[in-house]
C-alpha cells in the first residue's frame, strides 16, 4: 500500500474578508449595546421603585400618625365616653403603632429585595460592559 501525500495548501484556507468580519463586529457590537441598554433602563426602573417605596413609607406613617392624632384628640375632648369605649379608642392606637411597626419592617424587606436586584443588575451591567469591551479588542485584531 502505498501512501499518499495529502496536498494541503494555505490557499485552501478559508478567511473571511475584512468586510465581513466588520459586519460580524458590527453586529455583535450592536447585540451587546442593546443589552447594555436595557440593563441601564432595568437599574434606573430599580432606583425609582426604591425611591417611590420610600415615599410610600413616609406617606403610609404621616396618614397612620394623623389617624392616632384624631383618636387622642377625641379622648381628650370628650369627657362623657364610656370608659368601655374609652378603652377601644386606646385600642385602636396601639393597633395603629402596631401597623407602624408592621410597615417600618416591610419597607425594609421590600427595599432590601430592591437593593438585591439592582446588584444583580448592575453585576450584570459590569460584566456585559466587559464582554463588549473584549469582543471588540478581539474583533479589532
């Protein structure tokens, strides 16, 4: 058996034209721009839910304290309740520091929910900034 000589020649090699690798630059570039985008969008829609739970809190205790407020100027005004009812108005009041408490914990839970998303996003955010950078360095040689 005799063996044969593979004939291999560098013309046999298949380059894609410089075009074509801009075009494929281009593209990927276009790709991760697009991502890039929209994980800016995503950490500046985080920022505003954190802000808008804020000022959900503040707005949830002002209503809570002008509530209390009434009940102790109804105690404080009437002399002729009941002390039966007297002490469901007193009730309600701790009910009402009760929610307070309630709400102070929810607030955080939710932003604390919040802030974990928007590392995650902006972990994101890093990393795909960095693909972008290296494909491009890469693309570019």
């Amino acid at each position: 058996m005799a063996k044969t000589k593979s004939k291999f020649s560098i013309d046999q090699i298949k380059i894609p034209s410089l075009s074509r690798k801009k075009e494929v630059s281009e593209l990927l570039n276009d790709l991760q721009q697009n991502k890039v985008s929209l994980t800016k969008e995503s950490v500046s829609d985080i920022q505003e839910q954190i802000l808008l739970r804020e000022q959900l809190h503040i707005q949830i205790l002002d209503e809570l304290d002008k509530i209390k407020l009434q009940l102790s100027n109804v105690l404080l005004s009437s002399s002729d309740i009941e002390e039966q009812e007297k002490a469901r108005i007193r009730q309600k009041q701790v009910d009402i520091e009760q929610f307070k408490i309630r709400e102070k914990i929810d607030k955080w839970k939710d932003i604390a929910i919040l802030k974990k998303e928007l590392r995650d996003r902006l972990k994101e955010f890093k990393e795909t900034e960095s693909k972008t950078q290296l494909m491009s360095e890469l693309l570019e040689e």
